[in-house]
C-alpha cells in the first residue's frame, strides 16, 4: 500500500493530506446543467436520454471511492518526484472490437512498459488504463460531409455509430447504456489479470505478443526480462518470495477517460459513505480536454466538485495566468495527487511554450503532476489520406518534454498516450518502418491513429533513457549541495 505523504510546496500554507469533506461552495452533482456546455451531442429524444439516466443511476458503481483514493495517494508521489505515472491505452474503445483478447493484449503492452519504466526510473510505476469508459471522442466540427451529404460528425461508440448513414450517425442514449456494461465486463477482466496472477513478474517473458518477439524491441525487452529473471532469483534467494513481497505477483491498475459525456458522469456519481464526499464512480481519474476547459463552463464546474484525481489537458494555446485560475477552481486545497496536467503541445512547440507554465505552476508553489501527451499535436494527413501520427515526432515530444522540465528543474511527472496491443499500421516510421503506403494494411481505428505494441516498447524505452538522464541530473544536483 502507497502511503499517503504531506509534501508543503513553496509559497502555501500547511494543507491537510485527504480532500475536506466538505461540498465545494455552491456545487451538486447538477450545477453543470446550469453552465455552457461544448462537443457534446444533440439528443433529439429528451425523455429518452432522461430515462437512460435513470436507469444508470441505480447502476452498481463500475469504480469505489477507496480506489480513488489509492490512485490520489500514489498520484501524489508523483508530483513529489518519488513515482512515474504511465497512462495509456485506445484513442477510443468501440462495440464491435470488445473482445477479452483485445483487452489482454493492451494490458499486456502497457505491463511490458512498466517493467522498462521501472528498470529506467528505478520507482515506482503509476499504471492507468485508458479504458472501461474511454467511448466518447471530441470533435473538430459537428458535421461530417461526404459526397455533398452532411451527417452528425461520429463521437464515439457510446454516441452514434461510425457507419455514414442518418439512423447510425443519430445519437442514442441507450448506447450510454451499453457502454456501461462494456467497461463493466472491462474492469471485471482487468481486475482478474491485476490481481489474479496475470501480472506476475515471474511470467514477464509472457507478456511479449508474437508479433513483437521478433522485432528489435521485442529482443531488447527479452534481454530485460532476463535480467528481471535473474533479480526474482536473487530476491527468492534471499527469503523474498511472491508470498511475502505481494507486489511481485499482482499489481494496482487503475481506469481513466476523459469526463465528455456530463449525463453519463452524473448518473454515476455517488456520494461515499465514508467521509460523505461525491465520487465520479465511473473511472478513477477523469480529465478534462483542451476543448474543454472553459474556466465558466459544465466540464469544469463538474469536475471541480468530485473528489477524484482529476487531470486537464493544457494545449499551445494555454496562457500561465488561465492555468493558475484553473488550478485555483480546480485544485483550491492545492492536495497532491489531485490534479495532472497533461501537456499536448506538438513537437515543435513543446520547448518553446512549455517552460513559461512550468515556472509559474513553480512560482505559486502548486502541487500538480505534470504528464505528457506527444500524440495529440503530431496528428497529421498522410498522402494517402489517412490521419496518422509520426512515431520520430513522438519521441521528439517526449524528448523536449524532459529537457523543458530539466530547464526548469520540475519534474517530468508521466507519459500519456494511445496505444493498441493489436499489430495495427496506424502510426508511421518507427523500428518497423511503417509508410504512407502500408498504412492501409492493416488500419483499424475508429478515431485517431495509435501505436502497436512494438512502437509502444520503442517509447517505453526512450522515456526509461529520459528518466535515467534525469535521476543521474539529481544526483549531481545532490552532491553539489552536500559539499
């Protein structure tokens, strides 16, 4: 168990470790509804979508106030500079690609990082899934054209279906239903791989998908997972087993998606019995997006008032005094592990706009996690006409995402990103070498473009090289100090 530490950040008052009880000044579960609201749809069956939220709201939770809290404990050990937060997953999960196989897969990859991250930062991993609730995609415009047709734009499964067609682009409130179960049965399979056995370290070979053995990463990690091999006999060895040390054979894992869909949100929003705090209860963590984070808008004012961690997407167009007025609405009790900021700047633009909000989170003394999104502003077209990202302009982000922090002497607190443990084309370059014209060969997304197993360990290990830079950085900076 993660305990929960007390850091006093510069410039602030003592601050107590646990959010207060309290109601936010003039928030419920509904002030949302009072406040402007953008990309969400327009049902056109009102009773229909009330009745979808009826039935939701004496829906068993999917997530517990408890575990909520866990993640905000171990979260806040990120911003102290003590852990690594690794968030990832689907851009957007679908109906028709919900198979136990699927889902396996995707843990897989993301378990496969952990364990380079841990080699690379030498502490703790926070791993968050986005998944179980991830169904619902911002969009650039509310219609789509094709042929001099125009269509409601598609928003995700858990809206309306892709299918260009006028009864699947109409948005329906019982798929707010069906996405319910889904991530249900979700959570239900990744808790049994969490805790069941599936994450033990002893079967790390395991985790190497087929398609990925073979390739340059997939030997770089089997040379790894050997050394892994030979630290479990060490430690068996020496009296440490799976029995006494819990953490060798399972693991925390923990569910994030971004909170778009605000009558989805409420009707799974439960008050806890414990301390009386409300808790969005469909995720552990829920983000707001750059589209979104209107200071005087719904996303916001809803978010401010439940008790998760909660994380907001700061994009190049953010200014430092905005990002200090949400922080103050967002995080007023300034508590550690409450908010992650997630910088999705683009790689040409990541050093240069990036180091301007981290000296003013620095200077008024906030406690935030600071997590990087290199895949939302290297979304380009490819001449073959798919959206597609460039693996090089992904770790280009990464990469100056570090250096800014190093600059600053911050922390580079996470990695947040889009990833599928199936062997898709979607993202060009990398070890694999995929190009415009193989993209179509195997491209599956309903949404963005996401990395493959094999370019998500190519990350992995380009953030352990990055993390290993950084600790090496601290330790000079600590030896300087002693003498």
């Amino acid at each position: 168990m993660v305990q929960q530490l007390n850091p006093q950040p510069r410039g602030r008052k003592p601050q107590q470790a646990q959010p207060k009880a309290a109601k936010p000044s003039g928030w419920t579960p509904e002030t949302w509804r009072s406040k402007p609201i953008r990309q969400v749809p327009d049902y056109p069956d009102a009773k229909a979508l009330e009745e979808a939220e009826a039935q939701l709201a004496v829906y068993p939770p999917l997530v517990f106030a408890g575990e909520a809290r866990d993640l905000m404990k171990a979260l806040g050990r990120v911003a102290e500079g003590k852990a690594f937060l690794l968030q990832g997953g689907d851009c957007a999960e679908s109906f028709a690609e919900f198979r136990a196989n699927n889902i396996r897969d995707m843990f897989k990859v993301l378990l496969q990082m952990a364990v380079v991250l841990t080699f690379g930062a030498a502490c703790p991993i926070v791993k968050v899934g986005r998944l179980a609730g991830q169904f619902a995609k911002p969009r650039s415009a509310p219609l789509e054209e094709q042929n001099g047709v125009k269509l409601p734009a598609y928003r995700g499964d858990i809206v309306n279906g892709i299918e260009f067609t006028p009864d699947a682009r109409r948005p329906d409130p019982q798929r707010l239903v069906r996405a319910y179960n889904q991530s249900a049965a979700t959570l239900n399979l990744i808790r049994a791989f969490a805790q069941g056995g599936f994450a033990d370290l002893h079967k790390v070979h395991r985790w190497n998908l087929d398609f990925v053995a073979d390739s340059p990463q997939g030997h770089r990690y089997r040379e790894l997972a050997d050394r892994l091999d030979e630290a479990l006999a060490f430690m068996e060895a020496c009296g440490l087993t799976a029995d006494a040390a819990p953490q060798v054979r399972e693991t925390s894992f923990y569910t994030s998606h971004e909170a778009l869909l605000l009558w989805y949100e409420q009707a799974l929003t439960r008050r806890d019995s414990l301390t009386g705090d409300w808790y969005d209860c469909s995720a552990h963590l829920l983000w707001i997006g750059d589209r979104t984070r209107q200071i005087d808008g719904a996303h916001v004012e809803f978010l401010r008032g439940v008790k998760n961690p909660i994380g907001l997407k700061v994009g190049p167009t953010m200014a430092p005094d905005e990002l200090i007025r949400l922080i103050d609405v967002l995080n007023p009790d300034d508590v550690p592990g409450r908010l992650t900021l997630i910088a999705r700047m683009g790689a040409d633009e990541v050093e240069k706009r990036l180091p301007t909000l981290l000296r003013a989170v620095k200077r008024e003394g906030r406690s935030v996690v600071w997590s990087c999104d290199p895949m939302h502003g290297n979304t380009v077209k490819s001449t073959t006409g798919f959206k597609t990202r460039a693996v090089g302009r992904i770790l280009a982000e990464v990469r100056g995402f570090f250096a800014a922090h190093a600059g600053e002497g911050t922390h580079a607190g996470g990695v947040h990103f889009e990833l599928t443990g199936q062997d898709v084309t979607e993202c060009i370059g990398g070890a694999q070498a995929i190009t415009d014209e193989t993209l179509k060969d195997r491209y599956h997304t309903h949404c963005d473009p996401r990395l493959n197993a094999s370019q998500a360990l190519e990350l992995a290990f380009t953030i352990a090289e990055e993390l290993k830079r950084a600790r090496a950085g601290d330790r000079r900076l600590a030896a300087v100090a002693a003498s």
